[in-house]
C-alpha cells in the first residue's frame, strides 16, 4: 500500500514550505521515526520524520520546491514485515 508523505503545518499561520535537502532518495529503506526531509518554513529550517516504514517509492518535491502545507511530497511502500 502507499501511504502518502506530506508537507508538515508546523503552525497555524504556515501556508508554505519550501524542500530544503531530502535525506533519502527513492528505493531506499525508510523506518518510522527517521528523519526524511529538511524544509524551512518562514520561521525555520526543520527536519521532518517519516510517519512509515517502508520504501520511499516517489518523490514528488524537489530540493528547492515550495509546496502548500498538507500537500502530498512523496510516496512510501508500507513495509509488509511489520
């Protein structure tokens, strides 16, 4: 199942953040609680960690990108083993 990465509300006036530096690329193993991302909102540049474990299947925000908070970012494949 793929289970969708997106980019975090870290507070209520954020609308945006920007993808500073992806620390896994795509096919890599990925574990719940793991540090994913960097993105900087408009008060400061923090690190994101994955919600799954699983494989990051699709990365869909490049470094530099700016997205809306709560859009999807990436895709990780649920680990099937548990």
């Amino acid at each position: 199942m793929l289970l969708e990465v997106k980019m975090p509300k870290t507070g209520l006036t954020m609308e945006e953040g920007t993808i500073v530096r992806w620390l896994k690329s795509e096919g890599q193993p990925v574990a719940k609680g793991e540090v994913l991302l960097e993105i900087e909102s408009d008060k400061a540049t923090l690190e994101v960690e994955c919600e799954y474990s699983g494989i990051l299947e699709k990365i869909k925000a490049a470094e530099g990108d700016i997205v809306p908070a709560l859009q999807t970012i990436a895709y990780v494949r649920e680990d099937q083993q548990g």
